[in-house]
C-alpha cells in the first residue's frame, strides 16, 4: 500500500476506511487512495499503522492481487 493507490474499477468496489484515509473517484475508471494529507513516512508509527489497516481491509476486499 503505497501513499496514494489507485484501484480499477474492474478489481471491484474500494470498501469504506478508516479516516483519515481519503477515497476519491477517478470518473467511471476507478477509485484512488490517499492514506494520508501530510507527506507518508516510515518513520512516523501512524503512517505505517495505517498502511498497514488499509492494506488488511483492501486485502480481504480481494483488490490487493498479483499482477
């Protein structure tokens, strides 16, 4: 899961996460993800606990897959 990731709509429907993550659609295309408004860091434990929440609820949605 990276800053932001953007999702094809054909992978299927991004589920609701937790704030402050921002959902934006991409027009009929798809869906993009911003973890977060200030620059993401691996430094800061907040950046990385929610990365890794997010990854968790996108993975059990089925849209994290191999390419």
């Amino acid at each position: 899961m990276g800053w932001m990731t953007y999702f094809s709509r054909q992978w299927g429907d991004v589920p609701p996460l937790p704030a402050p993550v921002r959902v934006e659609p991409v027009d009929d295309l798809g869906t993009l993800v911003i973890l977060t408004e200030e620059r993401f860091t691996v430094t800061n434990p907040e950046h990385v606990r929610l990365a890794t929440e997010v990854h968790q609820v996108l993975d059990a949605a089925g849209l994290l897959r191999d390419l």
